[in-house]
C-alpha cells in the first residue's frame, strides 16, 4: 500500500526539518513549501492526504491561503500551526475549513495523533462514498449468472483485468450488462474502498461532458455562479466509468487521453493543471476501431484505452442461461413490489429460449415486469409473455386501425420500454399513479 503524502507548510528551516524527520520515521512519504505561492503550486500539482500549514508565511498567511487550497480539493485535512495562541483565530481556521489548530512550540507526537485522526476520518468517509455508489438496488446483479462457456469465459477474464490498474475497454451490445460488469470490476479491483462515479457519454453536448467531466471554476462561463468539482476529481483514487464513450465529442478526447497518461486535468477557466488517481473503465456498443478510421473516435485514445478489452455476449448466445438469468430477475421484482414469489412454466422457459432476444437483457427484465403485472397465478405461462414492445416484435400495423384499448396498450408498452422497464418513471410520464399503471396492464391484459 503506497505510503500517505504530507505537504509541510513552513519558512522556518529546523521546522520544516524537524516535521519532516519525524513524519518519515512513522512512514508519511513528505513534501515541503516555504511559501504560499509554492504550497499553492504544489498542491496543484500534486495529491495530498493531509497538509501541515504555518499561520505566518512570507508572502501571506495561512487564512488567506486557505479558501484557495480547499477550492482545489476540499477533501484533504488541513493542519494550522501557529504561535500565536488566539481563540478568534482558531475560530477563523476551522470555519475556512482547518481540521485542527496547533500552537508552536510543536508537540510532534501530538501533531502525529491529529493527522492520523484526520486520515482516519478521511478514509472513512471515502469508504462510506465508496458504499453508497454501489449499494443503490440497481447495482447488485451479479455480471456471471449462468453456466455457459461463453459466461464462464467472461469471468476468467474480468477476474483478470480486475488485478490490474490498466483502463479497460467492455465492448457488447446495448443490454447486454456491461455497466453490471464495470461495477463488478470496481468492487474487485484494489480500488474497492474508493468511489466509482459514472458518466453516459450519449446524448450530451461537448459543453456538458466538458464541465461534467473536469468541472469549472466560478465565471468561467455565463451561468457559472460558483466552482464545481468535475467527475474526475470526485473520482480521485477510485474508478470513473465512462459508458457509450463511443458516442463521446472529439474535442474532449485528447483531455480524457491526458488525464489517463499524465494523471492531471485542468478545470475550464483554470490557469494551471492539477493531479488526478483514477482508474478507467470504459464501454461501448460500437465498433471502435471502425469510429477510428471514420475520424469519429481518436487512434491514439483508442489504443490507449484497449490494451485490455472484454466483451460481453449477447443473450442469445447464451440461451441455456436464460433459465437462471429469467428467474433470478423474476425474484427481483417481485422482491420489489412485495409480491409472493413466483416462477415460470417449462412452455414460458421455451418461449423464451426461443426468442433472439435483440434487446438483451434490458430486454428480458421488461417482458418479465409487463408479465408480472399482468398474472393472476403464482407461475408465469406462456401467454404471459408478451413481446409487443420488443424491437422485432412490434407490430407493423397502423396505429389508426388499432382499437382504442388496442392502442392504450400499444402506447403504455411503448413508454415501459423507453423508461427501461422502471415502472415508477413509466407511471410519472403517463401522468398516473402506480397503482393505476398496474391496475390497467392487468385489464388490457384479459
């Protein structure tokens, strides 16, 4: 495990020495600066656990310099140290921001208990950020149900790539759960007990990823009222999944390659770089290599991010794991709805073994809810599913010889489909309640 970096703040020479000496004897890898401008730069530029900051520098003090270094990571604790005994000044420090306030003459046994504290605290809270972006419902299915060679095959190789820091590059159709497999990669990887934060690159202009990607620092452009922390800084020694980053602007590909080999960004509106951790793991349903000689994906990001590539089967090469696949997800809902268990007929596992499945297992998810909220019984049949809203499925027939049931169903099964099956979201767009959604998937049903 890398040791903590400390960045010790003072223009006193025995000072800087004496904390120094003593940091590295308990293991602290430690950086100095003797001035504000030179603190400022090094924290810039580098990545810091904690910083021990003199009250009085030459050219500046630490309440003035301290706004600036929590504007660039406000996570890192800060040390003030000082001669000057205060309580208004305590109280100033701390309100900016400071995690402890120390008074010279240093007690360094005692400076050492506080930033061990501080780290403590930090990893702490690091962790708990860590938990909550992977404890969300959604994010616990597991990426290898099923006994087939081609599930088993991607389990040899994320258990892999997983041991490794390099990016990774998933590649599968759209529903296939590769934003499953990145997670599982995350909570595999060294980086467990860090955060992973993801960004969709589909659909977004170049100015939003550009802001949410790096962030921004207050006026940097109209309607930027104050600073905002971008993902790759948020992400700092985690993971930052980047989904669709096929669909990705080329503007904003040579800073994404930048940040992955220099590990440092700069935010819009900022004059200097600063240094970033992070682990890549990118996905994709297009042919990258073919966007590359399209001009539409850069080379040079295209190599650097494939050095470890794993694709993820469609569903329908994998049909004798459709059984496990359907019930498990059967489980799920009705886990979620608080519904009796349930399970599904030899002719309705047919029915779906048989079907091509083009909408994978986003796909499959969305038969099995439409399914369950229309049963009447404690086993699925055949009947039950139904394969209206599937791509290949849908009828071709006009919508103006449909009858008016024939249409409301055509048009609820349309919106379940676009909302990913998330009934709640499908609900609030038909503007109904749940309760009513539920209530009229069963009666189109009979």
């Amino acid at each position: 495990m890398a040791k903590a970096k400390i960045l010790v703040v003072d223009d006193d020479e025995t000072i800087l020495f004496a904390i120094r000496d003593f940091l590295e004897l308990h293991g602290f890898s430690v950086d100095e600066a003797a001035t504000c401008a030179e603190a400022e730069a090094r924290y810039r530029a580098d990545v810091y656990d904690a910083v021990t900051l003199d009250y009085s520098l030459p050219d500046g003090n630490a309440i003035d310099l301290l706004p600036r270094l929590k504007a660039i990571d406000p996570g890192v604790p800060i040390v003030l140290l000082t001669a000057h005994a205060r309580i208004e000044l305590a109280v100033r420090a701390i309100q900016l921001g400071a995690e402890q306030f120390l008074v010279k003459p240093l007690d360094l046994p005692a400076l050492l208990v506080v930033i061990q504290r501080a780290l403590e605290n930090q990893r702490n809270r690091r962790k708990q950020l860590a938990r909550d972006s992977l404890e969300q419902p959604q994010r616990a299915v597991d990426p290898f149900i099923g006994q087939s060679a081609a599930i088993r095959r991607l389990e040899e190789q994320s258990r892999l790539a997983a041991a490794t820091e390099s990016p990774i590059l998933i590649r599968g159709e759209t529903g296939t759960g590769k934003s499953e497999l990145a997670r599982w990669l995350h909570r595999h990887s060294s980086r467990a007990s860090e955060p992973m934060l993801e960004l969709n690159c589909g659909g977004f202009t170049r100015e939003f990823l550009e802001t949410e990607l790096f962030g921004h620092e207050k006026g940097a452009f109209t309607g930027a009222v104050s600073a905002k922390v971008g993902l790759l800084e948020a992400a700092n020694r985690g993971t930052v999944f980047l989904d669709e980053i096929g669909d990705m602007d080329v503007q904003i590909q040579p800073r994404i390659l930048k940040a992955l080999e220099e590990k440092r960004f700069r935010r819009l509106g900022a004059v200097q770089d600063q240094k970033v951790d992070f682990r890549l793991v990118a996905a994709t349903h297009q042919q990258l290599d073919r966007l590359v000689q399209e001009q539409r994906f850069r080379s040079d990001l295209f190599y650097r991010i494939s050095a470890i590539q794993i694709f993820v089967p469609p569903l329908r090469e994998r049909a004798e794991d459709i059984p496990t696949f359907a019930q498990r997800i059967l489980d799920r809902l009705t886990g979620e709805c608080g519904r009796e268990p349930m399970r599904l007929s030899a002719s309705a596992l047919t029915k779906l073994q048989d079907h091509s499945w083009p909408g994978n297992i986003r796909e499959l998810r969305n038969v099995l809810e439409r399914a369950l909220m229309g049963a009447r019984s404690p086993e699925l049949e055949a009947a039950d599913l139904d394969f209206a809203a599937s791509p290949q499925g849908q009828s071709q027939e006009p919508l103006s010889s449909l009858t008016l049931k024939e249409l409301e169903r055509h048009h609820i099964s349309q919106v379940l489909q676009e909302e990913g099956g998330h009934v709640d979201r499908a609900a609030k767009r038909l503007g109904i309640p749940r309760s009513t959604l539920y209530q009229k998937l069963k009666s189109l049903r009979s």
